[in-house]
C-alpha cells in the first residue's frame, strides 16, 4: 500500500456516505408528495371522464348521465394538476413506507360492507365497515366515545338513506329472516 494510491480511492466507510444524485424529472420535484398525490388524481380523473364519455351530458338545468361523472373528474383532474405543479415548487415531505396492513385493512373493510349490505342489512354491513377500517389506524381505541359514535353512525345513515330517501337497502338481511 504505497502512499501515493490511497489518496485515490474512497475508503469504504466513506462509501455509505456517497448519495446518489437525483437526473431527469426526479431532479425537479421538490415535493415528491404532491407529486405522487398528483399523478394518482390525474389518473382516477382521466378515467373517470374517460368512461363517462359514453354518457349523455345534458345542461345544467337537465342534467344527463353523464354530467356528474364529468364535472367531478373534471375536478379531480383540476386538483391533480394543481398538486403536480406546487410539487416542483414548494418542497415537501419525502415518500414514506406504505401501511400495507392499513391499506389491506381498508380494501377488507369496503369489500366486507358490500358482501354484507345485502345479507346481514345495512346496520351490521355499518359495522363491520367500521370496525374492520377503524382497526387499520395505530391510534384507534376501542372505548365508549367511539361506541357512542359508531352508534349515532349507524342510526344517521339508517334514518337518512332508508327511512328518509327510500334507498333500497335492508337494514336487518336476508340472514336474519327479513
């Protein structure tokens, strides 16, 4: 090891130190975030005013099919452009992990509550949705506020949508004799 290399390479605890600078469009976004949130509100709204396309619109005061469907991803699409370009302005927050747990968790609960809507009624589907979402936040605890709450939950959407609006949806299913 003669002195005259050693000033040549990198020593290797020195390797880990060496970060990798960021080419290309990666190099420009300030708000990785916003980035992120931006492309997946472009995407659900491009898709969205993508189907609705096969949708008569009507006017405001007739409204068709359609109309909702595009307004609202229309909106999707304004936010999505909105959170792209304040990304490679303001700087923000880096990616964390994904909650896998969290976001199995949710798709569970939603999948749970439309195999349930029909069979157990709309009172046990409620809870189920609940509960099983609710289980998907680490700071989620089980006590009498938020029995008090699920409660008041389930009893608003059980007056407003079947009772108030006619929603055809049982409120006790078909496994309880209804």
């Amino acid at each position: 090891m003669g002195s005259g290399d050693s000033g040549n390479r990198p020593e290797a605890g020195m390797m880990s130190n060496v970060v990798a600078k960021r080419t290309g469009i990666a190099a420009l976004i300030r708000g990785p975030k916003d980035f992120w949130t931006g492309v997946i509100y472009l995407l659900f709204g491009g898709i969205a005013f993508w189907i609705a396309q096969d949708y008569g619109f009507g006017t405001a005061s007739r409204m068709g099919p359609g109309y909702f469907p595009s307004v609202l991803s229309a909106l999707l699409v304004l936010i999505g452009l909105i959170s792209l370009v304040r990304s490679f302005i303001v700087p923000g927050e880096p990616l964390g992990k994904f909650a896998l747990k969290a976001g199995v968790l949710i798709i569970l609960s939603t999948v749970l509550f439309g195999f349930l809507i029909n069979r157990a009624g709309l009172v046990i589907a409620l809870l189920a949705l609940v509960l099983v979402s609710a289980a998907a936040s680490e700071k989620f605890r089980f006590e009498w506020k938020a029995v008090l709450g699920l409660i008041v939950l389930i009893a608003f959407c059980a007056l407003v949508f079947v009772i108030g609006l006619g929603v055809p949806m049982p409120l006790i299913g078909t496994w309880f004799g209804e």
